[in-house]
C-alpha cells in the first residue's frame, strides 16, 4: 500500500508528478493552465510546483478534480459527435 505523503517537500513532488503525467494527456499548456487554477498552488512555467499554501491534502485533492473535470468534458466532447450521427 503507498505511502502518504507527509511533507511539503513530498507534497510538491507528487504534485508536480501529477502534472507532468496530466502533461503528456493533455499537452503542457492545458496541464499547467488547469494546475495554475487551483488556490494556493503555484506553478513554474515548466510545470514544477514552487509552492503550495493552506491545506496540502485538499490541494491534491483539487487538482486532481480539476483533471477528472476536464476529462469528463473531453469524453462528453468526444460521444457527443457520435451520438449525433
């Protein structure tokens, strides 16, 4: 079973993994934008995270939703144009 994280330092490290496999989905531009949009996350230009304020678990845990919503939205994207054939 993983481990939790249990610093800032481990912290920034998952996170900044999360991204850089959020990169390669969905391209870095989009990763580090969706990234960039959850409060107290600070992102550098190459998408490795510099610092994170307030609550670390509930910072993942929003930008892990950030992802799975703009993934819902591809998906939707995607059907939609089958589905109106």
């Amino acid at each position: 079973m993983p481990t939790k994280p249990n610093s800032k330092v481990e912290y920034l490290s998952l996170i900044t993994e999360i991204i850089a496999k959020q990169s390669v989905i969905l391209g870095p531009d989009i990763a580090i934008l969706k990234a960039r949009s959850v409060p107290g996350l600070k992102v550098s230009n190459d998408g490795k995270v510099t610092d994170i304020q307030g609550n670390t678990q509930e910072t993942v845990q929003k930008l892990i939703d950030e992802y799975v919503d703009l993934s819902g939205q591809i998906v939707k994207s995607a059907l939609s144009s089958v589905f109106s054939k």
